[in-house]
C-alpha cells in the first residue's frame, strides 16, 4: 500500500470528527445546493436546444456543441478549481466557482449569436467543473469516517434535485418566459449557495495538513507520485468515464427518442424523465448507506451489474408503460453510483490533494462524458436508438474490471 493511502501517524493532526455537527450540517447544504444549481443548469439544456436552435438559426450540431462545450469547461475547471482549492481552502475557492459560474450563466440570457452564447457556456462550465470535487472533499473533511459514504451520497442527491427540478418546470416555464428566461431563473440558486458557504469555515484537517504543514509537492504531482497511485487514478478515471458517459448518453437523448419514438409532448416527456430521475436518486440514497454498512467495492460491483443489465434490458422494450417502470430501475443503477465517488476518493488520496483528485479526476471523466450524446445520436442516427443505449451496456464491463483491478477497499478509513 503507497503512503498516499496510508492514514497520518501524527497524532495531533485531526483525521476525521467523530460527530455530525452544524459545522457537518452547513458545509452539506452548502455542497448540495450548488451541485443541484449545476444540475438544473445543465439539463435544461436538453429541454431547451430545439428553442435556442431555432431563435439563434442553429444547425443540431451547433445546438448539440453548447453541452459539450459546457462539460470541456467543466474538465478545465475542475483541474485549476481543484488544485486551487488544495492550495487555498475550501470555502474560498467554492466561492469563486459559484460566482463565475452565476454570472455567464446570466449572460447566456443575453447572447446574441451562436459564438457568444458558446463562449458563456464554456466559462460557465469552469465554474460547474469546481464545484463537484471541491465540495466532495468539503464533506469528506467534515464527517465522521462511519457515515462519509452517505453524506457524499447526498452531495450526489442534490445533482438530482436540480434535474429534476429541471424536467418538472422547464416544460412549464419555457413558454412563458422563453430559453433567456430560463437561463435567468438558473442564477437563483447559486446566490442561496453563496450564502450558505459564506458561513462556512475551512475543515480542521485541511488546516493542519495544508495551511500549516504548506506541502511542498504540486496537489497534481500527487495524483501520479509512484506507481501505486498512478493505478488509482487510472482506476478512478475509468470509473468515473463510464458514469459520465453513460448518464449523459442517456439522459441528454432521452426526451427526444421518447417524443419522437413515441410522439410524446414535451411535458409527457419530461414526466418520463422525471420517473427516471427518482430511480436515480432513490439509487445514490440507497448506494451511500449500503457502502458505509458493507464496503464499497461490493456496493459498486452490485450497482455496475444491475446498470449493465437494465441499459441492456430497456433498449429492448416498447410499451410505454414497461418504459416508465423500467427506466427508474435503470436510473437506480446507471448514476446511483454517483452517491461513492466522493467518499471514495476522498479515502485514496490525501488532503493536499483531494480535492483536486475529485475534480481532476471527476472532470476527465465527465469531459469523456459529454462525448455521450454525441455517440449515442450517431448511433441513433446511422442505426437505432435501441442499438446505441443498448451498446452502452458494454462500458459497465469495463467498469467493473476496472474496480476489480485498480480500487482498493477503504470503508471506514481514517484520511490521510
């Protein structure tokens, strides 16, 4: 086992507190409340690319870049945001990411054209790209060790609680106030965010590992110190590719195959979606108390199966109905996932460089991602829907070979 694993000898140096207090407390909210911003922001883009695509004269291509220009700025803010955060604190650089992200997603109420509005995105996607990791290893600092998979776990529900958010009002509020609109009311969570972490206080470990002990080593340098860690890092990225790719693949296509398949309107679309969206954050609930009772690494292998079953399982059905219920089952596996990461990484790599494992490592994988629906349309293009979800049953092989290889177990362990 490397050193980067091994949990710190010293015994004046906090490891991890004991109980969940209002420290606990606010710095969840706080990480929560911002994902859900990031998730809202960047789903109702799959509702709205048909509006701006036809007020801005946009080719499907150019509609379809605007998501995969957000999550390239995402993979570049994740590796300067993650770093900075590991050399400045916690809160502070949270902060920053919350206020770039705020004010070009305004701005995208008030591009002008296709180049000005991919511009907003792309910086927006800078801030979205620091918010995951940052606020990961914000709560991975503040919890005590037994309950650090569910409360990474609920960092994940708040991803869920701004999709679904998104699909439940978008199909309501695009009419009225237009795809300007909406962009606007996307700013709104983000100053709640702001508050909240503008209470918060750096964690006591980040303190006494980082502010006073000043690590001479790059938080990058860290993620590929010797051949141990590299393989942890090559097992996180792996991981967190096939999540990404296969989460956005499907959800980014999914109200299009459905009202084109099925002629849904885009509210009986948005329902279908919303379904799927309960099954995922039923799953990432459920993921973050299984792996503090039984380990990660079991809970992950049980999740990849189940994912790559079901992915291959609704590709093959036709009924509406059969649609509905097979899609939260699907969703439950496919990103409930998402509620391990955090802890996950959190427990393989150390505190001056945690948050930048989370957020370099997070963000490769979602810059993989964003290929998703740009594969998954081809597919669907060249062959069929059915096809293109149903190869994505495949990447959850790889996923589990990956955790079996690369990825220790680290339930309970003490950060290092």
């Amino acid at each position: 086992m490397s050193d980067i694993q091994t949990a710190t000898a010293e015994t004046n140096i906090p490891t991890s507190p004991t109980v969940v207090d209002a420290t606990a407390r606010k710095a969840l909210l706080g990480s929560a409340l911002g994902y859900a911003m990031d998730g809202f922001d960047l789903l109702i883009l799959g509702f709205m690319l048909k509006a701006i695509s036809k007020d801005l004269a946009l080719t499907p291509a150019q509609g379809a870049s605007f998501v995969t220009a957000t999550l390239i700025g995402a993979v570049l803010g994740g590796f300067v945001f993650g770093m900075l955060s590991d050399r400045f604190g916690r809160v502070r650089v949270l902060t920053w990411t919350i206020v770039i992200f705020a004010v070009f997603t305004g701005l995208c109420a008030v591009a002008q054209g296709y180049w000005d509005l991919l511009f907003y995105r792309t910086v927006a996607g800078l801030g979205l790209g620091g918010e995951f990791g940052i606020g990961m290893a914000l709560v991975a600092e503040a919890w005590p060790a037994a309950k650090r998979a569910r409360a990474s776990s609920y960092v994940g529900l708040g991803w869920q609680l701004g999709v679904l958010t998104a699909a439940l009002v978008t199909p309501f509020l695009l009419p009225i106030i237009g795809w300007r609109g909406m962009f606007a009311v996307g700013i709104l969570p983000a100053v709640a965010a702001y508050f909240i972490r503008h209470s918060l206080h750096e964690p006591e470990i980040f303190v006494a590992k980082v502010v006073q002990q000043r690590p001479k080593q790059s938080s990058l340098f860290l993620l590929v110190k010797d051949a141990e860690t590299a393989k942890l890092s090559l097992g996180m990225v792996i991981l967190c590719s096939v999540q990404n790719f296969g989460y956005y693949g499907v959800m980014i296509w999914l109200p299009n195959y459905l009202s084109s398949r099925f002629g849904f309107a885009l509210t009986q679309s948005a329902m279908w979606t919303a379904v799927t969206i309960a099954g995922m954050a039923v799953g990432i609930f459920l993921f973050g108390h299984i792996a503090d009772r039984i380990g990660r690494r079991p809970t992950f292998f049980s999740y990849m199966l189940g994912a790559a079953i079901m992915v291959t399982v609704y590709s093959r059905l036709t009924d509406p109905m059969e649609l509905l219920v097979a899609g939260a089952v699907m969703g439950f596996f496919v990103n409930g996932m998402i509620g391990g990461y955090g802890a996950l990484m959190s427990e393989l790599f150390p505190t001056a460089a945690r948050a930048t494992a989370q957020n370099v490592l997070f963000n490769i994988g979602r810059g993989v991602g964003g290929f998703g629906p740009v594969v998954v349309g081809a597919i669907a293009t060249a062959y069929s829907f059915e096809m293109a979800i149903g190869l994505l049953a495949t990447l959850y092989v790889l996923d589990i070979i990956a955790m079996w290889l690369l990825i220790p177990e680290r339930r309970g362990a003490e950060l290092a």
